[in-house]
C-alpha cells in the first residue's frame, strides 16, 4: 500500500479520504486554499500545505501546485475526492507522467466519458441499452416518421450541434412532425450552421437510477447495487437512496451484471457510477458514466457493508479484487440527505459564514452516518459548494429508514447559518416521496405546496 | 529442382534390433537415466522444506510456484545448468547450492519463448554463489544471440560474500550480468523484471537495465541495505523503507509498477509479454504443420547400445527426432562416414550433421573399411560445405556428435586433416546462424571441437545420459601412459608377475579416473556443457531452441528454401 498520499481536494471530502488513508495506514498530506487554512479537518491529516489564493482556480483546481505539492511532500498516489480535478483526464494523465499514481481510472477512460457520445457508443457497443431513437443524425423526414412509429411518442428532435434548446422540437404524435422537423433544421442551421438532426425517445417522469461498479486493473468487475437520485433541484441532488423502490430484485441482478461487464469490457478501473434514465414502463437507458467516487457513495457503504474508497486505494496500488458478485449481499435500505448551508426557501440561496453550534445526532448502532469535515465555529466559505454535512440513516427497510432519518434530522442542531434540513423534512415526510413512486420533478412540487400551505 | 523433398528414413525399431537387446538397452538407459531424475528432484527442492516454509512465511512464493505461474498453462519449462555446483560445497560449515542458487529456463509465456532467470530463494535468500554469474550470463547470452525476451525474477541477498573471491572480480564476474543487461538492452530484446523481495547490491543493478519493473510490496531495491546503512550512517530504518516500491516506483522512477503480491506481479509480468510482437515461427512454417516424428524419440532409450563401443544406426537417431521422420539426406555418396541433411523439426528448417557409426567404404581403396565416428578428409569436405551452406541460409544447425576425433596417422597428414580441420573450425567459428550442440555418447578430442563443441559458441549444448566428453578415452589415455611397457598390441611385455601386476593396476587406475571424469554430471558441475538430458527429451528441447530460433525476425538471414545455397551443393554432386 502507498506510503503517504496527497489529498487534491477540501472539506467533507478530503475527511472522508484522511478517515479511509487512516484505515489503511496510509499518511495523508492535506492542501488547503487561503480561505480554508482554519478548516477542522486540517488537523487530522498528517502534513498540510497550503496550494494557493481562496478562488479553486489559484487553489483546488491549480493542476502546477498540487503536482508539485504531491513530489515535494514524496507522496505515492493523490486522491482527487469528487468534483474538481476528479473528472480532469489532463490532471490524470500529468499526475501519471510524474508517476504520482492518480487513484481513479486510467486518463484514457475519464476522456472517452467525459466524450458522451462517445460514452454512449462505447457503452451501447459494450451491452447496455440506450435511449430508443435514431443510429445517428436523420436524413430524411420518412425516416423519423419511421423511428417516430418504432419507438412511440412523445420524441425528442435534437440539433446535432445543438445546445441551449436551440433546434430541439418535442412532437406528441406523427400529425405535428413534417412541421416540428422544418422548425428545428431551420432552426439548427440558423443557430449552428448545420442541419443535422437528431431523434430520440422523450423520456417524461424519468427517474434518476445510478449503479455503482468497482472494476480492478485485471479485467474484474463487481456492481454495488444501484441508487435513487432523482429527488434533485436544478440537478443538484439532495437525497439519494439505496436501493431504489422502483428496481426489482431481477432488474438489478440482470442490470447489475449487465453494468459490471460493460464496465470491465470499456476497460474501466476503479469505482464508478453508470447513470440510467428510467422510464414510467421501468426501462433502463444509459445516459453516462461518472469516472469518479459520487458524493452518493455512502448508501451504497452502508447497504453492502463494503468501503468503496478502500477499495479505491487498494485498486489504485494494483492489488485485484476480492470481491466476488456472489458474496456481495444487499441488505436494509439506506437514505441520504445533503446538508448544505442554503436556504431551500430563497431558492437554495448559498448562506455561508460561520456555524454557531453543530449537534449532529447520536449514531446509535450503525444506523446513522454522519459525513462531515465541520465543527462547531468552523467556517463555510462563499468560494466552494456549501456542503455542511451528509446525514445518512440505515433501516431494515425503507419506512425504517425514512423514520429513522426524520428522527435524526429533527435532532440535528446547526446554528449560524441556514440549512436545507427543512426541505429534507418536507421531503421525508411527503406521501409522494413515502410512496417510493416519486420522479425528478418531486423537489418544486413537494416545496411549492410547503410554501403554500404555509408550512415555513 | 529447387525443391526440398523430405523423404521418409524411419524404420520400426523391431526391424533395428531384437527384442532382448533392445530390452537390456533399455534398462541400461533407465538406470542412468532414473540417477538424473532424482538429482533434478534434489536440485529443484533447494535447500529443502524449512526454507520454503521461511518464503511462505514471508508471504512470497518460491521461485518454482513463481515460475509455474508466469509459464503458460499445460507447457513444460525447460531448464539448463540444472547442475552447475553439483556436489561441490563452500564455505564454513560447508554448504552445497543446488543449481547456483538460480533457476535459468527456457519458459513458454503468452504463447512466446522467453529465457527466465530466476534467483532461488529457497537457496542462501537467492544469492550468488560462485558459478551462479556465469550461468545467469550463459542464459543471457542465449537470449541475446536468439533475440528471445528475458524475464528476471529477482529475489536475491547479493552475492554470497565469504566467496567474493571467485565471483566478484574476474571477466565473467557479477559485473558481466549488468554488461549482458545493457547488450541486450542495446539489440533490443525485450527485458522484464519483476522484484520479489531482497535485491541488494549487484541484484540492485541487474533489473533496473530491463525495460519494465515491477516491484512487489515486499521487495526493495537498494545500493546497500539496512544494516550497511545503520553501520555507515548510523540511520535505524527498513530495506523496504529505503528502497521499496514507495520510494522506486513513484519517487525515484527506478521501477515502473508496484504490485501487491507475487502472483499479481506475475501477472503484470505476463501482461507486458503480451504486448510484444508474437512471434515468426509459424510464418516460418511454410504452411506445414508441426508433426511428431513417426517413431517416438524415447525409442532412442532402447537403440542407443550398453557398450559404448558398438554401433548403431545414426540414421535411425535422426528418423527420431524430425518431423514425421522425414529427411533430405544430401551427399550421401561422399564422405560416408558423415550424415548431413535436412529435416523439420516443430514445422521448421533444421539442418542435421551427424557421425555415422558403422564401417564405411574406403573412398580410394573400395575392398577396404574403415570405423565410423572418425572424421575423414571428405566427411569434413562435406560437413564444412554444409555448414557454410546452412549458414547462408540462415539454418540452424543441430551437431548430432558421437565422435572419437580426427583419423591419426600418416594417411591423415598427407590427406592434410589438419588443414581441412582447420577450414571446418574456422567456418563455425564464423557461422552466425543458430547452432545446436547435442552430445549424444563419445565427443572426444579435436572431433568435440570440429563439430562445434562449447567452445564453438552454439546456442545451446546438450549431454545424454551416455554423454562421454574428453580429449580421450581413458582406456587409450592408459596405453598411451603405459605406452613403454607395451607391444604394438598393447599387451604387456613384461612376465614378472610383479611388475605385470603393478602395469595393470596403473592402467585400470587411470582408465578409471577418466572414465569418470567424463560423467556428464562433471561437465555439467562445471558448466561445461548446459543441461544433461534424458534421450526421450532430446527432440522437445530441439523443438524449443528450434522455435527460438525463428522466433525473432529482423537480426538474422532466414532464405527462402526456393534459393537455398544448399541447392548448389546438390545441384554439383548429383550424379547425372
């Protein structure tokens, strides 16, 4: 295993690494920004350095002063945690050539995902379905009436060029096409100069399912089961499940193994997420593939009793995996909230500044799981995302687990700034996220009527 | 006709010999053979179960189970020096070290040959012993001329210092390892280390030449280790602290990968193998499949006599080892007492030189014979022109030795053997094309060297168990000592009973001396030949160093077998 390792990241991550690093007997050497030289979790690393001014560019997101950081402290290997530098093939591939072994996957893989279309070919060429819909730009009108009638309506007509919405036509049924088609090549030349369209499936009250796959440098490859985000705003997550309520036992052992060989067969190493629309019918379509550890992974943790970012070191030094599918087992039902400093009824309006009293509820037999890097008088600084902490409560089945969680969020104390914590109440609470059947528009309208009926 | 037409020679060994005899021969054979068997076993197990169970302790494999998983499976590894420091002790108490403390072998890894040397840490933590440079340089040297990949498996204490003396300093010294390491390196064959443990000092050097390394959590590759560094910089701290996978693989760049365990290494090992180009054999196969000869090679148990003075059909020996016993006999009209031709040995072009063992016709006087396993001036004519040929062609040759040397006397000098001696050495000793060596029972005096004996640089040199290698045999050794006391029928003059007696003893004393002195277990103690094998084994190592031999493309001639110079040579002889 790697002597001492560099954590290219901050906060809540960089203490969910140091606590794995700890784990492993591995020193950690922590770099901070300006504004984060008081941060707590500083002190439980080995060796700190500061890497530059509060913005992440001069700081968390300068590729120069954290490789040279991992070579004057003599570290083995630098963890880039999630977010920042985590997806950077570049960051990768540098970290590589100065044989700093980057601990995710091979830079080759975090650029064929981060290409999504490539991603999508990749992924389709290796097993996993797509979204029904045309084999590339369409060339006629015959032709998407065609897919139109193979996959039915409601279809999507996007400008291969496309972005913004410009060029992209929702038809509800063939009678509208020949006049949508027209509008949106119109529409795509005049914007991009090129009338490629393409067409797909339009996918109304998806739901957000993710698989979560450790694959070691051997061609080995496990899946972890899947989770539930689709309890997002603006696309950003706010409480993940594991397992989701709408994946059968079957769907996720055929799934499941479908995702784990695709992984190995795109040559994927290291933990990663493979994301899924679902559609109303409970069809799974590919959408993309995080080449990182997710924020979300703790669910995951605690349904299978596996630590997914030891094995992300231990893969890293080229150790194979254990992990055999057949012995990994699912058990009780996980839920996640994610408390950042914001206020869910100004918009998620970021509320940095300093935290007056932190109280987070007693753990009590492995059942609560609290994520943090924060203690009472740290600060939340306005450069970064707010993320305070992570709640996360384990029951033997999902009513457990949603109890539980209530209970814990109402005895979790935060003072000095605002929290979503009263969004995650209302969420809990609501019969529409208590009945399991929720889509991704779940968040505007269970916080709409809160604040209709006055529950502020 | 610039054809190559193979032509069938094998003859069922019922035809060759009675059933009895061949029986005894057998048995013979066995015996010997039964002596090799159990000295292998003895040489493999090391210094025995108490050392492996320290590797194991350790959480290392030993360097048989390294080796058992980094060949590909079901394929049979072929070692040689096998008995070098056979018997011989060293040291205070005096401790034997069996095979030198390393393994050298020819191993099949992702359908490729590859030469492994691999330090035994069952024997003195894999140290070096005297011997033990020069049987890793012969395997390097084998590589470096075959252009085979060289796999390193590293786990090696330094050299066995009390015995500095005789391994440190001289030409073939541990410094010429690290002199192999950088030719190879500079000819372009692929080198592969994987470190497993201790690689202090010269071990230190040997991997870090190879292209890839690969280091295990247990291993460490230091200039000095641990207790150098506490004595001379008074710094308490582990090898593996100074020089382990930590410091090398990232920090230092003498290593590439690290890897948790040995069989993890191995594998990473054998992923670098597969990225090499594969190999030419099969394109040198000219579309013939490999095909086992029609009678089997361990027949030659039974054909080979008990007396060592007798005869036996050479023809038969090669029907024995080619491809479906098919064979290109060329010249068989001159220089009788010389078999040369070509066979394929595993699909490819082999050419074989053998000595033929029965009486043949006086060239000049055809009422007259003369003893097979000499070589007469037409017989050494024609294996010269044929190793010219095969040379030019870029064949391998396969010496098929069973020779008592050069004819004597004055025929011979005004035939001028000296001179046509003198054209034979001088043509293998510039011959580049691959040659094989395979001592199949007498191989004495100028003959041994004539016929490409060690000293002639071929790939490979192979003893039998009946290999008797010598300037002379100790009988004639004997009468050419007593020489003063003999008539020209070499009987004793003398009648005192005495004085008869006292001849007799002297004679059968030092009959008895060389006898033994040509043990091949002697030569190979002393790396005077590369592995004693059993005659049932002879055609699979051929296979193997044949394979090798066209493994490789790009740094040797291999001709088309429409233009062979070989063709010319028949095309002038055949009788029209």
């Amino acid at each position: 295993m790697f002597r001492r390792i560099l954590i290219a990241n901050r906060g809540e991550v960089a203490a969910r690494i140091i606590r794995a690093a700890k784990k492993l007997g591995v020193e950690t050497v922590a770099v901070y920004s300006a504004a984060d030289e008081d941060s707590p979790h500083l002190e439980d690393a080995d060796l700190r350095v500061c890497i530059g001014g509060a913005q992440s560019g001069d700081s968390y997101l300068n590729m120069r002063a954290l490789l040279q950081a991992a070579l004057q402290y003599d570290c083995q290997a630098v963890h880039p945690g999630w977010g920042f530098l985590a997806e950077n093939a570049l960051f990768a591939r540098l970290c590589e050539q100065q044989k700093t072994t980057f601990i995710g996957p091979p830079p080759d893989v975090i650029a064929l995902m981060g290409d999504k279309a490539k991603a999508k070919e990749t992924m389709r060429a290796a097993g996993l379905p797509l979204i029904p819909g045309s084999d590339g730009v369409v060339s006629s009108l015959t032709e998407v009436r065609d897919i139109g009638d193979r996959v039915g309506y409601p279809i999507l007509l996007k400008a291969r060029s496309g972005g913004g919405g410009k060029g992209m036509r929702v038809c509800r049924g063939p009678e509208l096409l020949a006049e949508m088609y027209e509008q949106a090549s119109i529409e795509a030349d005049k914007a991009f100069g090129d009338r490629g369209l393409y067409v797909e499936k339009l996918i109304e009250k998806g739901r957000h399912i993710e698989f979560q796959v450790l694959a070691d440098a051997f061609g080995h490859a496990v899946h972890l089961a899947e989770r539930e985000c689709s309890v997002q705003r603006n696309h950003q997550k706010l409480i993940e499940e594991a397992p989701s309520p709408a994946v059968t036992n079957e769907l996720r052992r055929e799934m499941g193994e479908r995702v784990a060989k695709a992984a190995a067969a795109a040559g994927y190493v290291n933990a990663g997420t493979v994301e899924f629309l679902m559609d109303e019918e409970g069809n799974l379509y590919f959408m993309e593939m995080n080449t990182r550890l997710q924020v979300e992974h703790p669910v995951s943790e605690m349904i299978t009793d596996i630590d997914i970012m030891e094995h992300q070191f231990r893969i890293a030094a080229n150790q194979p995996l254990a992990l055999q599918q057949e012995d990994i087992a699912f058990e009780g039902h996980a839920i996640e909230c994610r408390i950042n400093a914001e206020d869910p009824f100004d918009d998620f309006a970021g509320s940095p500044g300093s935290i007056e009293r932190f109280e987070p509820p007693a753990g009590g037999n492995g059942e609560i799981r609290v994520d943090t890097h924060v203690r009472q008088g740290a600060t939340i600084p306005p450069f970064y995302d707010s993320m305070i902490c992570k709640l996360i409560a384990k029951g033997e089945n999902r009513e457990k687990a949603i109890d539980l969680q209530l209970a814990a969020l109402r005895r979790f104390t935060i003072e000095g700034v605002s929290t979503t914590i009263p969004a995650h109440l209302a969420l809990l609470e609501s019969e529409e996220f208590r009945s399991g059947e929720y889509d991704t528009g779940i968040v505007p309208r269970v916080l709409t009527a809160l604040q209709q009926g006055g529950g502020r | 006709m610039a054809k190559v037409v193979l032509e069938d020679i094998g003859v069922p060994i019922g035809k060759l010999l009675d059933s009895t005899e061949y029986e005894s021969n057998v048995r013979h054979m066995r015996s010997l053979e039964q002596t090799i068997l159990e000295r292998r076993d003895e040489v493999a197990a090391g210094w025995g179960p108490e050392y492996v169970e320290r590797v194991h302790h350790k959480g290392k494999l030993t360097t048989w189970e390294r080796i058992d998983l980094l060949k590909d499976p079901d394929t049979p590894v072929f070692p040689v020096g096998t008995f070098v420091n056979y018997g011989i002790e060293y040291g205070d108490p005096p401790r034997k070290s069996p095979g030198a403390g390393v393994v050298t072998a020819f191993v099949k890894v992702c359908g490729r040959h590859t030469v492994v040397i691999a330090n035994d840490n069952t024997v003195a933590s894999g140290s070096w012993w005297p011997q033990t440079p020069e049987k890793i340089i012969r395997a390097q040297e084998i590589a470096l001329r075959l252009r085979v990949p060289v796999i390193y498996l590293i786990d090696c204490s330094g050299l066995n210092l009390p015995e500095q003396a005789n391994t440190f300093p001289g030409k073939y010294g541990a410094g010429k390892i690290f002199k192999m390491n950088s030719l190879l390196s500079a000819e372009q064959v692929p080198q592969v280390a994987g470190v497993f443990g201790d690689c202090i000092a010269g071990g230190g050097y040997m991997p870090i030449i190879s292209d890839k390394v690969v280091m295990t959590e247990n291993a460490y590759m230091v200039i000095a280790g641990a207790a150098l560094v506490k004595g001379g910089k008074s710094q308490t701290i582990t090898s593996v602290d100074i020089g382990g996978p930590d410091i090398h693989v990232h920090i230092s760049n003498c290593a590439d990968m690290r890897a948790p365990d040995d069989p993890t290494a191995i594998e990473m090992i054998r992923r670098e193998i597969e990225k090499l180009p594969t190999t030419a054999i099969e394109y040198y196969r000219y579309g013939m499949s490999p095909v086992e000869p029609r009678f089997p090679t361990t027949e030659l148990t039974g054909l080979m006599p008990v007396d060592y003075r007798m005869a036996y059909d050479m023809r038969q020996v090669i029907s024995r080892l080619v491809d479906a016993s098919l064979f290109w006999e060329l010249l068989p009209e001159v220089g009788q007492e010389m078999i040369i031709g070509v066979g394929r040995v595993s699909g490819l072009y082999t050419g074989f030189i053998a000595n033929n063992q029965f009486l043949t016709e006086h060239p000049e006087d055809p009422h007259n014979t003369r003893p097979g396993g000499l070589l007469y001036q037409q017989g050494i004519a024609k294996i010269s022109a044929f190793s010219r040929a095969c040379n030019a062609d870029g064949i391998p040759i396969v010496w098929l030795q069973d020779i008592s040397g050069f004819d004597i006397g004055p025929e011979a000098e005004k035939h001028g053997l000296l001179g046509y001696g003198s054209d034979l050495l001088y043509t293998n000793s510039t011959n580049t094309t691959p040659m094989i060596t395979i001592l199949l029972r007498k191989a004495s005096g100028a003959g041994y060297y004539a016929m490409s004996g060690h000293p002639y640089d071929p790939v490979l040199q192979l003893s039998t168990p009946i290999t008797r290698l010598a300037v002379m045999e100790g009988r004639t050794l004997a009468i050419g000592a007593y020489r003063t006391k003999l008539d020209h029928n070499f009987n004793i003059i003398t009648d005192d009973p005495e004085e008869r007696a006292k001849v007799e003893q002297g004679m059968a004393g030092v009959e008895a001396r060389i006898t033994k002195d040509m043990d091949p277990f002697r030569s190979a103690r002393q790396r005077d030949t590369d592995e004693i094998v059993l005659m049932g084994e002879l055609r699979d190592y051929l296979k193997t160093i044949i394979e090798m031999s066209y493994q490789s493309i790009g740094y040797r001639r291999v001709k088309t077998p429409r233009i062979w110079s070989l063709h010319d040579l028949a095309a002038m002889f055949r009788r029209i």
